[in-house]
C-alpha cells in the first residue's frame, strides 16, 4: 500500500508539473487525465501541497538575493567613505547589481504567473468536476429515454435539475439547462407513444376482457348474498378476486331451474342441455383467453400508469388528458359502420369501437354481434375503471361524467339494435329461436350489472326497461311462433306408432319426467308386438254404453291394475307404453316454453310481466297441441275421412297422455313460480286455472278422436253392410253359414278393434259396443225396410240368423262382456218369427215377453206384412236336408205359415200393439 501510494503521488507530481510547465491546453487533458485514473480526490490536496512548496522556494529564493542586496549596500557604503580606488570596483559591482535585478525580475514574472496558473487550475478542477457529472447524466437520460425505461430517465432529469440548482455560472451549465426542457418533452413523447400503442393493444383486448368479466359476473344474477356487493373495481386485489371467482362457481340460473324441475318432476338430462344452450355464449366458450386477458389487465396497464405518473411529475396531466380523451373516447364510440374488433393486441386494429348488425342479414348473426359489441364496452368501461381506481392521478383519464355521457349514448343505441334484432328474430321465417333473444337479455343484464353496481354505478334503467318491456314481448312473440314450429316439426315426424323403450335410459329420459310412469307397460318379447284380445286386460270389465261416459273413468284418473311387470329399476326391455314419443316430445316443448320464460325473468325485478308472458304462452302452447292434434284428426284437405283407424286412436291416447302430462308440468310450474317470482297469485291461482283448461281441451280432443273412430269403423261398416242389399230374401236354400258380407265385417272388426290396444278400457269397450250396436241397427233396418226387403220368407230368416250368430259368435270372442247382447232384439225377433210354437208366441204377449223380452210387437208387424209362404216342396227339402239342397246334410225343422196365419198374427200384434199405446 505504501508502494502503491508513492507512486501515486509521484504520479501526480509529475502530471502537476507537466501541467504547470506545459501550455493551457494541457491542463484540461491533465485533469481528464487523473479523473480517468480515479485521483480526483488526491488532486486537490496534491495541487496545494505543489503550491505550498513553490511558495517556500520563492521565500527562500527571494531570502537568499535580499541579503546580497543588503550586504551589497553597506559594502557601497563602506566604499563610499573608501578611496577612489575602489570606485572601478564599485562600476563593477554595479554591473553585477544590475545584472542579479533581471534575474529578480525573471523569477518575479515567474511567480506571478504560477499563481494565475494555479487559480485557473482551481477553477478549471471545479468546472470539470460540475460538467462531467452533468455530461454522464445528459448522456443517461438521454440513453433511457429511447431504450423507455421512462422512470429512471425522470429520476436522472430530477438529478440535473438539482446539479444545476447548485452549479456555477457557466457557459456549458447555461446550455444544459437550456437543454433540459427539451428532454422533458422527449420523455413524454416517449410516454405518449406507449400509451398511444396501449390503446391499439387493449381494444384489441376490450372483448375478451368484457366477456372474462361478465363470466366473473354470472353468478351474481343469482342473488348470492356472498357475491353481493364485492364490486369489480378492486378485482386488481386478492380478495375482490376471489371474490369474482366466488361468483363464477355460484350456480346460473339455468342450473337453478333444473335443480328446481328435477326435485319436482326428474328433469331429463336432454332438456337440460337444451336449456344450458341459452345461456351466453361466451359461457359456453372456453374461458382461456378471457381469463388470461382480464388477469393480465393490472399488469397490462403499465405503460398507463408510467404515462400518468410522469406527465404528473412534470406538471403536464392536462395534456395527457387531452391526448388520452381525444384518442380513447373514439374507441366507445358506436358508428353507423364498422367491424368487430380483433381479439388481439393487433396493431391493424382500427380506432373505433363495433357496430352491432353491420355487414350481416341473418338475426343469429346480428345477435352474436351486438353480443360481442356488448362484451366489448364491458371490456371497455372495466378497463377504465381499473384505470381510474388503480392510479393516483385520476385527472389524466377520462372524466367519470364524459364516461358516463358516453354510456349514455352506448345505451340507446344497444336498445335500439335490441329491438332491431327483435323484429328481425321474429319476422324472419329461418330464424325463431327465442333463445337467441334469451342469450341477448342474460348479456344485457350483465353488461347492466356490472357498470350499473359494480363500477361506475351508472343509469341502466333505459337498457333494463327494454329487457322487460320489447324483448320480454319479442321473447313472448319468438316463443309462440317457436313453440309452433317445433310442435309441427314433432308432428310431422311422428309416426302414431306406441312408444318402445328399449332400455332403462330411455325410460328415464322419456317417461319418467313428465309424469307418464303412471302407465305400466307391456313387455315386448323378442319385439313382437303385444295387444292379445281378452288376454292381459287391465281390471274388471265395465259396461259402458256411449265414448264419452266409457271415457269417464280414464278422465278422473283411475288407473286400473294391468299384467305385467312393472317398468322400472330390474325391469326387462323392450317395453311398450300406450303413447307415441309424440308426448314426451310435446311435453319436452312445453317444459323448454316454461323453462326459457323462467330464464329471463330472473333478476329482471319485473315478476308481473313475466308472470303475464309465462301464463300466455303456457296458454298458447296448450292451445298450439291442441290446434295441431285436431288438424291431425282432421286429416289431409280437411277429409277426416281419410285418416287411419290407428292413428286416430292413437292421437287419442296421446292427447288423454298430453292431459295427465299437465298435472306434472302444474306442479313444476307452481314450485318454480314460487322460487323464481316469488308468486302466490299465479302458483295458486293463474297456473291451476290455464292448466285446468289446457287439460280439459286436450280430454275433450281425446273424446273427439274416439268419437272420429267410431265414426270411421260406422262409414266402414256400412259401406261393407251395403253387401246385405245383394240378399235373397225369399230363398229356397237354406244357407250353410254366415254370408261374405258378416264375414267381411267381422274380420274387419278383429283387424280394427286390433288398434284399440292401447286406449283405456272404457272407451275401447265403449266403441266395441258401440260399432255392435251400430251393425245391429243397419241389419235391423234393412229387414224392417219395405223397399229393401219386399217380402221375406222363412229361409230367408233363417239365413238372416246365422248371420247374427256369427256376428254373436265374434262378439263373445272380444273379451267383453254382454257384448253379444247388442244384437239381442234382432236375435229374439227371428228367434221368435223361427219359433215351432210360433202360433201361441204370437198370440200371447206375456208369454212372448217372457222368452224374448227385447221383441218389438211393431216390427213383428212389419216383418209378417211382408211375409211369402215357403213352397211345400221347398220346406219338405229343407227338413230332409243335403248338400244338394245347401244344408250341409243337416236339416232343419222350419215352421210353416201361411198368408192366413200370417194375416191372423199381424191382426193380433196389432191389437196388441193397440193395447200396449193405450
């Protein structure tokens, strides 16, 4: 260290001396020259130690020279009182005087000099002290100010503010200070262009921040008390955060309604998916990128924050407001034309904000838009408020009251658009889906929701006023032309085929959630197909004598027990259930009607008015069903006739299933009212009342399809009857059994009644006797008819009777009880016009009461008016019988009468029958 130390200091010296030797221009090359080899605190003391001793060398020099001069003067005066002699010496002394003054002189002149030199020095030490430091630091600003690194740079100008404050005066410190202006606005210029570039960056980003923060804000439509309140202004901090994310794992009020609509009627997993589709698409989406854009938005407002606190240090926040306001501001600004913005930090992206339904004809297309523009000012008014709520100077950014009359115009101009996509939803004829409205109103009321409570607490009445009011009735409007629609879609993909459940899913997605299990089912073995006549039949047989009391028991819900194995957990498939997929898939429809009504009425704070849209359409839904099985009935062009048997029975079936499938639907409308409206009115009255009716009118269509049955098998009956005109009435030939006009009715009958498999027990047998009865009074009539029939003989009736035998004989093969007796009066007339004691049956009515009590006396009467005696040879043939004779061989013991007991009995009937009117 000692080593080092001296040649330090030897070092020095000689540079001192150098310096003091050399010309001016040395000195300033020798100061450069020790403040790069770091002796800038050795040279200060070095120079005063070299004065020092200069000083005492000049003391000692001029010490040394003053004593001659003394010595000198008192040898002149010694020599003055010495002789002349010395007066040559004197002259020589003299010279050498003279001579030792000029170097006096010179060292004089030097030293005067040494001394200027060593007060420029001084000065020139303090001056490049000063200039270095403000040189590094002018050459550091201006380094950091194109490399943006804006914080350091302000602090190194404040570094020169203070350097200069405290500086001598001086050319070079005059010129820095000029410069320093210049620098400041360098430095914010810098910070205007990232800000300038932030803009471009976070429009880019508007959407998808929007949609990370109204996913965040899903959950509060809901109501959760936890979420309530938390606001998104501090969502830059933990807690708010955690807070938002609190919101996002908060049930939708999709969920809600099927947590609702399962615990009352085991809502089937298809709806469900259904309705999980209308929610907002980008709940849907996946949420990656909006995540990542709304997590990355404290860390993106960086050069924001930089460009505020400078411009704040500097004293320039109105010019930062200025320039922010005129370039951000276009950014929310809705024009007439325009495009989505990107969903990237792109800088082509343009500096204006979407239009909503610009560029595209389809409603689908204009809602997704006005959705995305939505999203976008979400995105666009949370950025701002984080701005604003994360910075100390507020007065850089927009105003809150030029932000709010920038909302303002944002609202009117998405109303109007909602309404435009309204109408355009529900006039174009490929586009009714009221869910496109539904995603539109949950986004709306989010975009409501966060800048009304959770921000700037802005006026959204005008835009939650257009939710409740034209969209509601848009929604009502979609919903029954949709609700149409899809009933006709339904409709026309049916098949009027009983339903098959293959398997245990199927029953519970098709069956169970709507209520329909009340039906046991039959098993389908190996597929066949099940409805054996008399084998399986559900309950005790009941007479019933017209459709609509047969359908009285199956109105009130009675459910008779039926064969079989009960559908259910351990149950084997294939199983048939009475009605089509038609119901469950009507069903579905209205649950979808009632389920989208509920969805928008949440958190609208309007529960009369959807009170009101729910209660219409559930009404008009029930009404469409209804309107579309009666065109159902009413067949093509309106011919009624022209509709299968099959079909008609089952539009029956499906309509009385339609009507049970309401009382389920009563009590998920009921619970789901009482939860989501918080209304008694409509779950204890309203509800029950348009359900009641809805209920009624599909019973009452049921009826009318049993009704067209009957009607159908009486056109059909009669026009295979019409074959009864082709009779012989006056035979010779006994026939052999029934006639092909019997058979014919009757294997139509088997085929027919085939089809009444699946309608309950009283109307089936409602229309079994019915059509019986039905058949009897045409044969009936026509034998009763003059101009049919204008004379019978006794083969003739005969033949008549084996014909009613085999429609008894069909009758007792139905498997319903006493059908036989609807063809008891025609039976007990020929039985009695056949009688071997005919005489004594015809003259006495007690006793002909008594064996056949259903005879008319006044068609006996009718019959005998026409009556022509059988050939002698013909009766002996027919007692004798033969194949030849058309007997079979069996003959047959047939009473004879002739036209004067003809004529006694038909005067007897007809005071009997006097007797009888008196």
């Amino acid at each position: 260290m000692v080593l080092e130390e001296e040649r330090r200091r030897e070092g020095i010296e000689s540079m001192i001396l150098e310096t003091v030797t050399g010309p001016m221009e040395q000195v300033a090359l020798c100061v450069r020259n020790a403040l790069e080899r770091g002796w800038e605190k050795s040279l200060p003391s070095s120079l005063a130690e070299f004065r020092e001793r200069r000083e005492e060398e000049i003391e000692r020099v001029c010490s040394r020279y003053y004593s001659e001069f003394l010595g000198s003067v008192q040898e002149l005066l010694a020599a003055k009182s010495r002789s002349a002699a010395l007066k040559e010496e004197i002259s020589l002394f003299d010279e050498d005087i003279r001579r030792t003054g000029q170097d006096m002189l010179k060292i004089g002149n030097e030293l005067q000099r040494q001394k200027t030199d060593q007060r420029h020095i001084q000065i020139a030490a303090v001056v490049a002290a000063q200039c270095h430091d403000l040189t590094l630091l002018l050459a550091k600003a201006k380094q950091q100010i194109e490399e943006g690194r804006h914080y350091p740079a302000l602090r190194t100008l404040d570094s020169i503010s203070q350097q200069l404050r405290v500086a001598v005066q001086h050319p070079f410190v005059d010129r820095v200070e000029s410069w320093l202006p210049a620098l400041a606005v360098r430095l914010k210029s810098s910070a205007l262009q990232d800000v300038s570039d932030w803009l471009v960056a976070i429009r880019g980003k508007s959407t998808s921040i929007g949609k990370g923060v109204l996913r965040k804000c899903v959950g509060y439509l809901t109501g959760q008390a936890a979420c309530a309140g938390t606001g998104l202004g501090g969502f830059l901090g933990a807690p708010a955060l955690g807070a938002l994310d609190a919101r996002s794992l908060a049930p939708t009020p999709a969920e809600l309604l099927l947590r609702q609509t399962n615990h009352v009627t085991s809502f089937s997993a298809w709806v469900q998916d259904e309705l999980l589709q209308a929610l907002p698409y980008f709940r849907q989406a996946p949420a990656g990128d909006e995540q990542h854009a709304l997590s990355s938005l404290a860390e993106s407002l960086g050069p924001l924050h930089r460009a505020l606190h400078i411009h704040a240090h500097l004293g320039a926040l109105d010019e930062l407001q200025l320039f922010y306001v005129n370039n951000r501001l276009p950014q929310a600004s809705l024009p007439s034309g325009g495009s989505l913005p990107a969903q990237s930090s792109s800088a082509e992206a343009t500096e204006r904000a979407p239009s909503p339904g610009e560029g595209r004809e389809g409603p689908d297309e204009r809602a997704a838009q006005l959705q995305e523009a939505m999203a976008y000012y979400a995105g666009f008014f949370v950025t701002e408020h984080a701005a604003i709520r994360s910075t100390e100077h507020p007065g850089g950014l927009i105003p809150v009251f030029r932000l709010e009359e920038v909302w303002r115009g944002i609202q009117r101009d998405v109303c109007a658009q909602l309404e435009a996509v309204i109408a355009a939803t529900v006039a174009s004829p490929e586009a009714r889906s009221p869910a496109l409205l539904l995603q539109l109103k949950q986004t709306a009321l989010l975009l409501a929701s966060t800048l009304g409570e959770d921000c700037f607490r802005f006026d959204t009445r005008p835009l939650m006023e257009t939710l409740r009011g034209p969209l509601r009735e848009g929604l009502q409007a979609a919903e029954e032309l949709s609700v149409d629609a899809r009933c006709r879609l339904v409709l026309e993909q049916q098949e009027f085929q009983p339903l098959s459940v293959t398997c245990e899913e199927e029953y519970r997605s098709l069956v169970l959630p709507y209520g329909l299990d009340w039906e046991n089912a039959y098993v389908l073995e190996g597929g066949a197909d099940v409805g054996e006549q008399g084998e399986g039949r559900r309950g005790e047989l009941e007479e019933s004598s017209t459709v609509r009391s047969a359908m009285r028991g199956y109105r009130t819900g009675r459910t008779p027990k039926r064969g079989g194995t009960k559908v259910g957990r351990g149950a084997r498939y294939p199983r048939a259930f009475p009605f089509s997929v038609m119901v469950p898939r009507l069903s579905r429809e209205l649950y979808r009607t009632a389920s989208l009504c509920f969805l928008y009425g949440v958190q609208l704070q309007h529960p009369a008015a959807m009170e009101t849209t729910l209660l219409v359409l559930i009404e008009k839904g029930l009404a469409t069903v209804r309107r579309l099985l009666d065109e159902e009935l009413a067949g093509a062009g309106g011919k009624a006739a022209d509709i299968p048997i099959s079909k008609a029975c089952q539009v029956s079936v499906d309509a009385m299933a339609l009507a049970r499938v309401t009382t389920a639907f009563e009590a998920m409308l009921i619970s789901a009212a009482a939860h989501f409206f918080n209304s008694t009115e409509a779950a204890s009255k309203s509800i029950p009342a348009i359900l009641g009716a809805g209920r009624r009118a599909l019973e009452d269509t049921s009826i009318a399809a049993q009704h067209l049955v009957y009607e159908l098998i009486q056109k059909k009956i009669d026009e295979l009857l019409e074959g009864m005109c082709f009779i012989e009435w006056e035979p010779t030939k006994l026939a052999s059994g029934a006639r092909s006009y019997v058979e014919d009715v009757v294997s139509y009958l088997q085929v027919t009644f085939m089809c009444l498999t699946y309608m309950p027990k009283e109307a089936r047998d409602g229309l079994h006797f019915a059509s019986c009865t039905h058949i009897h009074a045409v044969m009936l009539a026509t034998l009763l008819d003059p101009h049919k029939v204008r004379a019978v003989n006794t083969t003739g009736l005969y033949n008549l009777s084996l014909d009613v035998a085999a429609l008894e004989a069909f009758a007792d093969a139905c498997g319903v009880l006493q059908l036989r007796e609807c063809f008891a009066e025609l039976h007990q007339t020929l039985g009695a016009l056949l009688h071997q004691d005919i005489h004594t049956l015809m003259l006495d009515a007690s006793l002909r009461e008594g064996v056949y009590p259903k005879i008319r006396t006044a068609h006996l009467v009718n019959i005998l008016e026409r009556y022509k005696p059988l050939g002698l040879l013909a009766q002996v043939k027919n007692q004798q019988g033969g194949a030849g004779h058309g007997g079979g061989g069996r003959g047959v013991d047939l009473p004879y009468l002739d036209k004067k007991k003809a004529a006694e009995y038909i005067k007897s009937l007809r005071k009997q029958l006097q007797e009888e009117r008196e």
